[in-house]
C-alpha cells in the first residue's frame, strides 16, 4: 500500500454541510481505526472551503473508492475530489 493526498472542494449549501458533517466525520473516524486514513481535516484560510486527507491505499483510485460512501459526498457537499500519490520525504505521518 502507499499513501495518498486527497482534496476535497465543498460547494454544497452550508447547512447541508452542517447537518451532515457528523456523519462525515464517523465515517472518517472508522476509516482511520480500520487504518486507512493517517490524517484528515479542513483548510484554515480564507480560500474556497475544502479538506486534504492522507488515505493508504494500493492506487489512487482505491483511495477514491474508500471515500465514495463518504456522506458529504454521497449529499453532493463534496463537489470536487482528486487525488495524487504521495510519499513522505522529511518527517512522518505515523
């Protein structure tokens, strides 16, 4: 398995994305337990609203496949995703 950068570009309504951020972040959560996700969580700027996550997985396209059930996804609050290998270089993840 190698790791991978996910982004995630929510355009969904904010109330949508309140409503099901719970579920979103359950999800996440038993993603992270089953050790398939090192790490998750929201920019903190003022760009567009968006997510990375750093999902192991053996391709890229399984990493998106992990995330289809995600909630914010399946209520169309995630408008955009892409992913992109990745490999860490300096520091660690785990």
């Amino acid at each position: 398995m190698s790791l991978h950068a996910v982004t995630y570009v929510y355009g969904g309504s904010a109330d949508a994305l309140a409503e099901h951020r719970p579920a979103h972040r359950q999800f996440l959560n038993e993603l992270e337990v089953a050790g398939l996700l090192l790490a998750a969580g929201p920019y903190d700027d003022d760009a567009p609203a968006g997510a990375l996550l750093i999902i192991e997985a053996d391709s890229p396209e399984q990493a998106l496949e992990l995330l289809d059930p995600d909630p914010l996804l399946v209520e169309e609050v995630i408008t955009e995703r892409a992913v992109r290998p990745w490999k860490v270089t300096v520091g660690r993840v785990r």
